[in-house]
C-alpha cells in the first residue's frame, strides 16, 4: 500500500469516527473508575473441546447500562491450565455492546477433553475473577459424573446459603431447573398484581439479574463449574404456558412482549450456547449436551410450548375441562418429536431429561377421586403418557427425570404410564427443592404424609431447602439430598437427608 493511500485512508477512517455515534465507537483501553466485574463469571454448556465463558460489564449495576457509558469496549478473555495463567489454552478479544447489556459470552474452543481450566477476562486496567471449568469427557468415554442440581432462588424469601455449600461440593458440572430470578417483589416501573409489582420491562429484568447476580455464594457456585441452565416460568411470569400469562387481561401480544423481555434478559444473563432466535420471544434454550458415553442430558423447555393448564393452574379433581384431550401438550410437538427419536437413537448409558416441573402425579384428596397439580405434567397426562411409554420402550431403567419448581424434595418412581396402576416403573424422577423459595421450609410439605399410602410411587418426600448432588457411573446412579435447616438468617450448616440409588438396567429406586 501506498503512504498517500495509507494517509487518506487514515484520515478517512478519522472522520468517520468523528461522525459515528457514541454507541458505535469502539473502546480499545477503557478506564474504570469502579470494578466492572460486580457480577461474577460464569461458565456452561461444556463440550470436549470448550466451553461458553460468560461476564457482563455492570461497574454500576443499579443505573441506567449499568453504569457503562454507551460505547463499545473491547474484552480480553483467556484460558489456562493452571489459575496464575502461565499456561495459556485460548485466548482472545471480544468487543462488548450496549444492546446487550455488555454481557460477554465466548465459545471458547480447541480445549482437550475431560480436562480443568481456569479462565479469566480483563478489560482497561480491570481484571475479572476467575472461574473455572471443565470440558467434557471424549465421546466413547464413561468417566463418571458428579452433577449437581438447584432451582429456585427467590432472593428476598431466603439467603442463598444452599448456592454457598454447592459451591465446595466439587461438582463436575451443575445443571439449573430454572426460577433463577422471581419476577414479583419489585418497585420502580413494575405493574401492580395480586403479587405485589412484578417486572416486564427489558430493564427491570436486566436489573432483577444484576440484583440476584451481585450475591457472593452465587457467584461462587457459578466459578467452581460449568453450569447447564433452563429456565421455568419466574424467568418471564408465574404459571405462564406459551403465550397465556397468568393474569387473565394479558393479550397474547403483550405476553410475547413481556418474553422478548424476560428471554433476552436471561440470555445475556447465562452461560449459554442457544441457537439464535427472529426474535427473542422465541427464543430457543431446549437442547443436548453429553457427557462422554456415559449421560445424555436432554435439556427441556415445558414453558414456551405448552397448551394453556386445562381448568387454572392450582390443584384440581380430574377430570376437568379439556384435561384428558389427548392433543394437549406441555412439550410442543416439535420439541416431544425430538425428545422421543432421540430417545431412541441415543447409544448413551443414561438418558437425563433436565426440566421443570413435575412428572409424577401426587393426589392431594383423601380418599375416592384424584386431585392433581395442574402446572405439571399432571395437567398435560396425554403427553406424559406419550412420553412414559417412549421411555419403556426405549430407555427403560436407564432413564433419569431432573426436576424443580415445587420447592420440595420428592423422589418419584416413573411407571410407564399413570393412566393404570400396574404399568411397571421404568425411570427415576428426583424433584429438588428450592435454594431459597419460601423461606425455612418445614419436614414435610402440606398434607404429604396422610397422602403418601394413596401415592405409591413416591419414595421420599421433604419440604426443607438445599440442592441434589448425583453421582453417575455406568453402573449406578446416587441421589443424595443436601438439606440446611433454614435459610431466613445467614450461617446454616448443610447435611445429607437421605440417598437413592437407581441400577442401571434394574426397576426401581433403593433407599441408601
Ligand atoms: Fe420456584
């Protein structure tokens, strides 16, 4: 190139950047007078050869941007071995943006599998935490797996001393069910409901994460592993089903809005790898990720696609309304037809579906006639069945159901169908409590134990706080129950309720 062209063009390339607006321009050294880094890193979705890492920009998380002055800057992120950085796997540059919250999400990739790193980001003089991740282990292999599960988080129902156990537990990989946020409880631009102001907007959202994101034990348990999150319907709106919010006077119009919204936020809030969406109120989160030969995790969205719940979304006598029409759906057509093929197509030791809400029924009326949790499977039998028998077709006694939403603990066996009695269990299903929805909790949910001779399948009930930790190997799956005893005041010690065991190829769930 010439040096008159090489001028010009400078010049050029001056003058556009005069002309450009401030959001355009972008910020190779920007200066922080306080630490952007308020919200942690997060790492998730890990492959064998990577992994997303996650920040977001937020030097001011209750203002407007969340502080950041509505350029473009530029972060530097890298991998390495070991947590000083001398040995360097990845690195690289990623440019920030307003529209996006200045979240940062990198794909990292050409890691080695079923290895530890340690990764970090810096942007200016400012230097990240650091977080650390491991890949997954090569397809073919059977290392085992320590999976941890929680869901539920209701910031100002309860302390997240639960997040701060998980995060000494050593996990491989956590998986979130979802009611990472609680869109309820706030002020400012919130409408007013029956529960007080609930958030719709894209900026009360990013500030309800940036306010749950901001505590210590969360953050923590986000840099001790790659976490494996869903949503359910606190992300968005308490018992939405597709474009149905819970209160009646919502259109459709305005329902869709409102998860552009929540979708949006939460992406940007999420070390997530999610297909890229028209619009982000059809966003897509279901999707698979392996743990070598030995686990398939199927991670599904029973929110987004669901028929609306057959007659309110409390408890009912069934049956009820439109309840037993067998062309209702809580997966969405498209999402079960993937789900069942791949049931079928997978070679993986077990089969895991990471979800919301309930699978099992649990009849809370005494005596004749069943009452049933509308919200949950229970609502949509005609789909569940579909499943169940999937199931015990092709994965039986291999196959895992992960569960939150309930703020209780249940561990359930699956029969290959509820609609009779003797169908043989073929799945195991363990519902997690809350870390902190509702408060203390209590030993036992509401009218549970008059109710358990009437429920057969449910092995194990308990309505106190805490998290799951699953041990996975091709032989054996361990359930244990971490549980603290309260949540509303800080410093509660965390122990093992109880342990499960489900044989692979064996019918049935054994206590110990
Ligand atoms: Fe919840």
């Amino acid at each position: 190139m010439r040096r008159r062209h090489f001028v010009t063009d400078l010049a050029r390339y001056a003058a556009l950047c005069a002309a450009l607006p401030n959001e355009w321009r972008l910020t190779w050294r920007p200066s922080f007078t306080d630490d952007p880094f308020t919200l942690g890193v997060a790492a998730g979705d890990p492959t064998p050869s990577g992994a997303v890492i996650w920040t977001r920009l937020a030097p001011r998380p209750f203002e407007p941007e969340g502080g950041m002055p509505g350029t473009r800057p530029i972060v530097d992120w890298e991998v390495a071995e070991d947590e000083a950085f001398t040995k360097v796997s990845a690195r690289g540059r990623y440019t920030a943006a307003p529209e996006l919250a200045y979240s940062v999400h990198v794909d990292v990739q050409g890691l080695g599998a079923d290895r530890w790193y340690f990764y970090r980001f810096r942007s200016g003089d400012a230097l990240s935490p650091v977080g650390r991740l491991r890949t997954t282990p090569a397809a073919g292999a059977t290392t085992p797996l320590r999976l941890g599960m929680a869901s539920c988080q209701n910031y100002e129902q309860g302390l997240f001393t639960a997040l701060q156990h998980l995060s000494t537990e050593r996990c491989d990989l956590v998986t979130h069910l979802g009611d990472y946020i609680y869109e309820y409880g706030g002020r400012g631009n919130a409408v007013r409901s029956h529960r007080g102001f609930e958030i719709r907007s894209l900026d009360d959202y990013r500030m309800r994460y940036a306010q749950y994101k901001l505590d210590p034990a969360l953050q923590a348990a986000h840099a001790m592993c790659p976490w494996l999150v869903t949503w359910d319907d606190h992300e968005v709106d308490n018992n939405y089903a597709g474009e149905a919010g819970e209160n009646e006077m919502e259109a459709a119009e305005q329902m869709r809005m409102r998860r552009a919204a929540g979708y949006q936020a939460w992406w940007e809030h999420q070390p997530v790898r999610v297909p890229r969406a028209r619009s982000w109120a059809d966003l897509t989160v279901t999707r698979s990720a392996d743990w070598g030969a030995l686990a398939r995790l199927w991670m599904l969205d029973t929110r987004q696609y669901r028929d609306d719940q057959p007659c309110g979304d409390g408890s009912r006598v069934v049956p009820c309304g439109d309840w037993a029409e067998p062309s209702r759906t809580i997966l969405g057509s498209a999402q079960e037809r993937w789900l069942l093929d791949g049931l079928g197509a997978s070679s993986a030791r077990w089969q895991v579906l990471g979800q919301q809400v309930p699978v099992a029924p649990f009849d809370d009326r005494k005596g004749a006639g069943q009452r049933l949790y509308m919200d949950g499977w229970s609502g949509y039998p005609a789909n569940r069945d579909r499943v169940l028998r999937a199931i015990a077709e092709r994965a039986p006694n291999r196959t895992v159901v992960l569960t939150g939403d309930v703020h209780s603990n249940w561990v359930n066996e699956l029969r290959a169908g509820f609609d009779r009695p003797d169908r043989p269990v073929v799945a195991a299903e363990f519902i997690g409590t809350s870390i902190s929805s509702g408060g203390d909790g209590s030993e036992t949910w509401l009218g549970a134990p008059e109710q358990m001779p009437e429920n057969p399948h449910v092995k194990w009930h308990s309505a106190r706080r805490g998290y799951v930790i699953h041990e996975v190997t091709p032989s054996a799956w361990t359930a244990a129950y971490r549980e603290v005893p309260f949540v509303e005041r800080p410093g509660a010690p965390v122990r093992t309720a109880t342990t499960w065991r489900l044989e692979h190829g064996r019918s049935g769930i054994q206590a110990g």
